[in-house]
C-alpha cells in the first residue's frame, strides 16, 4: 500500500460519497456494489490552474489564514510588523461615544451584546489582556471553566468583516485588532494635544477631534462595573479639552467658536464654574453686556438652589467691570425724557446688593 494515499471504511457511502472521495485523493474500501462499473468524472482541464496562471491575493489569503487561527485559538500571525490590512478592504470603526456601534465604510456591522461588552472592555485596555482576567471581569458571577466557555463563545460569535477578526487572540491574551480606529482613542488624543500649551495654533471646535470630543460620553447608558473609572477619567478629560479649547479661542477672537466649546462644557456639566466661567469671559471679552449679566445671574440662581452656594471671588470680579459700567451709563438727573433708559436685565439689582454686601 502506498504510503501517500489515505484509505479510509466507506461504510456504506453513497455512490456520490465515493465518487467525491476518490477526487479528493481517499480510497474508500470496496463495500459498493459493481465498484468496477463506476466511472468517474475527469474534467478535459485541471480545476486548478498552474502556478503563475493568474495572480494570487496574497492579502486576502493572509486575512483568511488568521481568521481560521482565530477560531482555532492560535496565535494570529502579523507579518512585517503592522497591522493586516485586506486588499481594497474599507475602513472598520468602532464608536464608544455615546453609544456603540461598530462601522465597515458606512455600514453598521451586528454585534451581540457579549461582543459588544467584549469589544468595549478590550478598547480601553492599553496592552493585551491575558483570557483568564477578561473572562473575570466580563462574567464576574461565572465560575473560571464558565467564564472561559463564555468567553470562548463570544469570540465564536463575533462577526469577521471582509475575513478580517475584530479580535486578536492567542492562547493566553486578547486584544483589540490593531486595524480598527477607535473613536474614544482619537478623542483622547485630540484632548491631550490640546491641553499642551505648546501645541498647533488653535483648531476649530468642527474638526474631527473636537466633533469627537463633542459627541458624547464614553457608554453613557451601560451599567458595567469595570466602566465607571474609564467613563468619569473621559469625562473630566473632555471638560479640561473644552475649557482650554474656550479660552484659546477667546484670547485670538474667535468669539463664536470659543462659545461653542465652552457652552458644550457647561452642558456636560451645568454645575461646574469653570465652564460658565469661560462663557462669561467671553461675554465680556466681545462686550455684551447682557449676555455677561445674565450668564452669571443664571449661574448665581443655579448654584444657590442647587447647593446653597455663591459664585467664587474670580466669577464675581469678571462681572464687576460689567456692573461698573452699567452704574456709570445711568440716566443723571435732570437729562432730557428723550434719552433712552438703560436696558432692565431681570435681576441685575438683586447682583448689586449681593455684591455690595459681599464686598462691604
């Protein structure tokens, strides 16, 4: 018997089983009937073309191998040291901000719920997590031999667009493909560039770090254990970016812009002074008056019905020039009828006396 063909027991195939066998080179034992009437079919020319007939996908047969080594739990190999990128594959984002969603190009790729948690819990990991630590936090109740079935599972079931895996997997740690853009990541980055005082001139709240940035919180609807930490480090990060952001653009005159960010600030957190802050210098900056008065009347209000407290020194002495000059523009005694009164902003006076008895 030769040493390069394979024989296996037909038991009982059919003769169709018999006739696929034999094209792919196994040799069933002879259990059918009239075995030497049976003839197969040989195609006049091979199935396969000789090498160098037509070009081969070299990228595309690389992407198919690491998804086979994914589903194996094999290590996926990265040949030439950066991240596989199928031939003519579109872009595949994943969005964290406000809520998830995974993008091919401009469709929406269907994720599970435990890819979903997956998939968030590896992007805001900065290096590999070993299987053991993930499948513990991802399904803290499970036992270890069912939190590695479910962790398995969710690999399992994790789509593979174009056949490229969203997951790189060995057998010991997971980590997010590096291929994937991650919307968070890019906010981070535009953030940080923007509290170093060193950086660029100041960019415009519309491009797409500062759109980012502006889109929303990290998941705000997921109630994860592991999320929080993550979700609140984001959080103070995106109002120090906007704060600085409001500023800059104030100091060079971008009046509209430097209101955007900082409005943008005080929306995320209505109770913080510094971003009211912010939008009051801005104010005063471009001169209105009654914009100035009635940000800080609104905060005043806000902040004593909120917590019982005042504005701070620094907020009051941003009004005071604005106070100043509305005492001084006062019609004086005796002037015609015919000049106009000054403008009555609901609760200037009440500023006044607080201000007064503050500073008395």
């Amino acid at each position: 018997m030769a040493g390069s063909v394979q024989y296996v027991d037909s038991h009982g195939a059919s003769v169709v089983g018999f006739a696929f066998t034999e094209l792919l080179n196994f040799r069933l034992l002879p259990r059918l009937k009239n075995t030497g009437s049976i003839r197969l079919y040989r195609p006049e020319r091979p199935v396969m073309l000789p090498m160098g007939e037509e070009p081969f996908d070299v990228q595309n047969l690389r992407c198919q191998h690491d998804r086979r080594d994914e589903c194996l739990g094999a290590p996926v190999s990265n040949r030439g040291g950066g991240a596989v990128h199928c031939a003519g594959a579109e872009p595949i984002a994943l969005l964290l901000l406000d809520e998830f969603e995974l993008r091919r190009g401009d469709s929406v790729v269907p994720v599970g719920p435990s890819g979903q948690r997956l998939m968030a819990f590896l992007a805001l990991q900065s290096r590999p997590v070993p299987r053991g630590l993930a499948s513990g936090v991802l399904w803290p109740d499970a036992s270890a031999s069912r939190g590695g079935a479910n962790l398995r599972t969710a690999l399992w079931r994790l789509p593979a667009p174009e056949g490229r895996p969203l997951v790189a997997v060995t057998a010991t740690h997971l980590s997010l493909a590096p291929a994937i853009a991650v919307d968070l990541h890019e906010g981070v980055a535009w953030a940080d560039e923007m509290l170093d005082r060193h950086s660029a001139p100041c960019p415009s709240p519309s491009e797409k770090g500062a759109r980012i940035v502006l889109r929303g919180d990290l998941l705000p609807h997921w109630d994860e254990e592991w999320l929080p930490s993550e979700r609140e480090r984001f959080r103070q990060l995106r109002l120090h970016a906007l704060e600085r952001l409001c500023e800059r653009l104030t100091a060079e005159g971008r009046y509209g812009q430097a209101l955007e960010a900082g409005l943008a600030a005080v929306d995320i957190e209505p109770l913080r002074e510094s971003g009211h802050r912010a939008v009051l210098r801005v104010h005063v900056r471009e001169g209105n008056a009654v914009e100035a008065l009635r940000t800080y009347s609104a905060y005043e209000y806000l902040l004593a019905a909120e917590l019982g407290l005042r504005p701070s020194t620094a907020m009051r002495r941003l009004i005071e020039p604005v106070l100043a000059a509305r005492a001084g523009s006062g019609p004086e005694p005796g002037s015609s009828p015919d000049r106009p009164e000054p403008l009555d902003v609901p609760g200037a006076r009440l500023l006044d006396l607080r201000l007064e008895d503050a500073w008395s």
